[in-house]
C-alpha cells in the first residue's frame, strides 16, 4: 500500500510518473480482451439454444424469445 503513495521517481533530473490507466489501455483490453470473450460467450449461447431446441425439446436463452 506504501508503494501507491509515494512521490515521483526521479532519475537523471526527470520526474518519471506513476503507472496509469490510459485510454489506450482501455481500447486494448476491450480490443484484446472484453471482445473475444464476448463472442465465445455468444456462440455458447447459440449452440446451447440449438441443442436445447433440437435435442430436449426446451427453451433457452434469449433466442427463445424470438423463435
């Protein structure tokens, strides 16, 4: 916790600044990170509303809604 409250480094004269999240790292992990794992989760979706639909005979997920 000390670690977060400490004063700026300097090296050579310079103030070199703490660590930050950017905008950038925002647009990586949702680029990199947030996307994927929201596709794999949609094509779970899809593929469990067919085999509830086709093999069980039930309804799933938001699909159903449409169908």
């Amino acid at each position: 916790m000390s670690r977060l409250f400490r004063s700026p480094e300097r090296i050579h004269g310079l103030v070199i600044p703490a660590p930050r999240f950017t905008r950038w790292a925002l647009a990586y992990f949702l680029k990199f990170v947030l996307a994927p794992a929201l596709l794999v989760l949609l094509a779970l979706d899809i593929a469990l509303y067919f085999v509830f639909r086709d093999w069980l005979d039930a309804c799933y997920g938001i699909l159903c809604l449409w169908s």
